[in-house]
C-alpha cells in the first residue's frame, strides 16, 4: 500500500547516494554519473557517498537519516540489505537501483534500468511499506538460502578472498554451483514455524520476503513485503536427483502445490541442523546453522514507480 508520493517530500532536506563501487559489474559508473546530472537538473540536492568495507552503508545510513530527504542506493541486493538496516523505523525512503548482479528487489518493485527514468521515478513515484527481518540477529530483507545455497556462496566467498578480485558477474558463480552440485550432503534439518515442529529431515530450505529469487526463480511464489510475514519453501531433498526434480518444477512454476513441497508462512523461524550449515541472506554469506529468522516491528520503506504493483509476482 502507497504511503504517500514523492512530490509530498520536504525537497529542502538533501538526498544521499550511496554508492557501493564493487557491486556488479563495475558499478556501472557511467549510468551512475547520468543518473545523479539527471537528478541535478531537476533542483535534487544530492550528496553522493561511496562505501569502504561491509556494514559502511548501514552504518552512514543510519547517521545521515536525521537529515535525509531520502537514499539512492547505487549497489547490489547485499548493499540494500545493509542500507535498509541504516533506515528501518525512520520516515527515510530508500529507491533501490539495479546496479548489482541479481537487483532483485529493483526488479520486484519494476525499477527501470535507465537513468533517466530511475530519475523519474524518485521524483514522481511513491513510497511503500516494505518488511523488515533478522537472522540471528542480522538484517534480511528479500530472500534467504540455507543448505545448499549457503554453500555456494561460501564458495564465492572463498573464491573472492583467495583471488581478491572485484566484481561479482553471473559467470562467478558457475564454478561453485558445479562443485557445490557434486560434493555437498545434504542436512537433516529440525524445522519450527512460530514455536511448530513441521520439518524434520533432510532438505533444503529457503525464505522469501519477496517471490523472486536468482535467475529469475520464484520459489517463494506467494511472498509479498508488506503483509507482515515471511514465507518458508522446504523441498525435502536427500541427493541430487531429488534436486534437480524440485528445480525443475521450479523453473516451471509448478513446486507450490507438488506434494513434495512443503509450504509456511510465519514471524518467527528456528532450524537446527547436526552440523554447522552455511546460509546465504540477500546474496551474501550469512550465520551457520543453528538460525532463528524473525519478522521485525520496524519496517523501511521503498521508493517505486507510481504504478508498480511490487507486491505482486
């Protein structure tokens, strides 16, 4: 639901950029650099700010809010992720742009790519509600992955540490999904929705704040960000035939009603695994195993087009 439009803002309070320079691929600068002239030329007073190191963006978000007409967030989804831990509880909006790897919450919410046009919407869209979560105690905010995802990105992680390389692209990703796809055992998880046992087994699990999920998957179908609750996908998986089946309906947007899928909604999560199981949160490596995932009374809000529907799939 539409809070209020943009036109509504106090223009005399700055508006911040902030700008995570490794997201994606290159930080797409030059898109930058029109997006922030465009803004100019239609009076926005921008201050731009380029992040340093991990938890940066929260940290400067939450300092500027005080005075912050609003936050441009020029990054990936682990960049909104931190941001809107900066922002949650304030009357601060934040519009995030697609300048990450996956941007799955600019594509939720229907943000264009074009800078002219992300100008646009900031100066004549409106502002939604949108949840906010934690994983022991960390922020999540769209989609979450624990098992096999999560090892896959403590694969790129390593990956990244040892090379030290830049740049997240799609292609940094083939190399641990293919090792993860041969090696990885599947946990036996302990499963509890809102203090419930419904799950005990092995499997893998995945959260949703928002429907789509990487490479255009919609695993968590039925998710939307501003009703109050997450959803939780358990496809009982024990080997990777049973794997790849689950990924196949999937990819046909036929897993929701199959009878080996299992679906719930809920505020608060716990699953237990007998060892330390990695997952992923917003694209990045998150806490191991055991986690506890809960919805949060302090929500952010985002800026979107005046006539997206980004609740809906």
């Amino acid at each position: 639901m539409a809070e209020r439009h943009m036109g509504q803002a106090d223009t005399t309070r700055p508006v911040h950029v902030i700008v995570n320079p490794r997201s994606g691929y290159g930080g797409r600068t030059g898109a930058l650099r029109d997006l922030c002239a465009a803004l100019r030329r239609s009076g926005v007073n921008l201050v731009e700010y380029t992040t340093t190191a991990p938890r940066d963006a929260t940290h400067y978000a939450g300092r500027i809010a005080p005075d912050a007409r609003a936050v441009i967030v020029w990054g990936g989804d682990g960049t909104v992720n931190e941001v809107a831990g900066g922002l949650a509880g304030t009357d601060v909006p934040m519009l995030p742009c697609p300048a990450g790897t996956e941007n799955l919450l600019a594509k939720q919410v229907h943000m264009p790519k074009q800078p002219d046009r992300i100008a646009q919407v900031f100066l004549a869209g409106q502002t939604v509600r949108c949840d906010l979560g934690t994983v022991n105690g960390r922020n999540f905010l769209m989609t979450l992955g624990i098992g096999f995802d999560g090892e896959v990105v403590r694969r790129v992680v390593a990956i990244r540490s040892a090379t030290r390389t830049g740049h997240i692209s799609h292609l940094t990703y083939f190399w641990p999904i293919w090792r993860t796809l041969w090696e990885h055992d599947f946990p036996a998880m302990r499963i509890a929705v809102d203090g419930r046992e419904v799950f005990a087994g092995q499997c893998m699990a995945f959260v949703g704040n928002i429907p789509r999920y990487a490479s255009g998957l919609r695993i968590c179908c039925d998710a939307r960000f501003d009703d109050g609750l997450f959803d939780l996908v358990i496809f009982p998986c024990a080997g990777r035939f049973a794997m790849l089946c689950h990924s196949a309906r999937t990819f046909l947007r036929r897993h929701r009603n199959h009878p080996r899928t299992r679906y719930h909604r809920f505020r608060h999560l716990r699953i237990e695994t007998p060892w330390p199981v990695p997952c992923q949160v917003d694209g990045d490596l998150g806490p191991n195993t055991p986690i506890e995932v809960s919805i949060t009374d302090t929500p952010v809000r985002i800026i979107v087009p005046s006539d997206s529907h980004g609740v809906t799939p």
